[in-house]
C-alpha cells in the first residue's frame, strides 16, 4: 500500500488588539489604518478558531514528503 500525501492549509482565526495613540477616542476612532499597519501593529491575545482545508493533490508533494516507488 502506498502512502499518498495532500497539501493541507490551516487557517486559524486569531484575536487581537492595535494601540492607537491620539489626543481623544473620537480621534481614534477616525484614524484609518491600512492591512500593512494593521500587520505591523497587530498584538495576539488569543487563537479561538481553526480550520484545515486538504487542497488537490500536487505531484510535488508526493516527490518531496511521500512514496514515490
């Protein structure tokens, strides 16, 4: 029997906060920040979600992770 292998993505919902320093909350509240701040500012406080999808089989995998006889 062979042992065939499928790429599998995990996705994993995570909380979080960012710090925006500003004179008021209404300040705050009107600051835009874009995908790449958010990225760079993102601070995790927890992980409540995970998800895995197995995705098509790649050849590629097989050759590097699995049986190839």
């Amino acid at each position: 029997m062979k042992t065939f292998i499928f790429p599998v993505v995990k996705l994993t919902r995570t909380n979080g906060y960012v710090a925006i320093r500003a004179d008021s909350l209404d300040e705050a509240q009107a600051i835009e920040l874009s995908q790449s701040q958010l990225a760079k500012e993102f601070q995790s406080t927890y992980s409540e979600r995970f998800e895995y999808e197995k995705k098509k089989f790649n050849p590629i995998h097989q050759q590097f992770f699995g049986d190839t006889t």
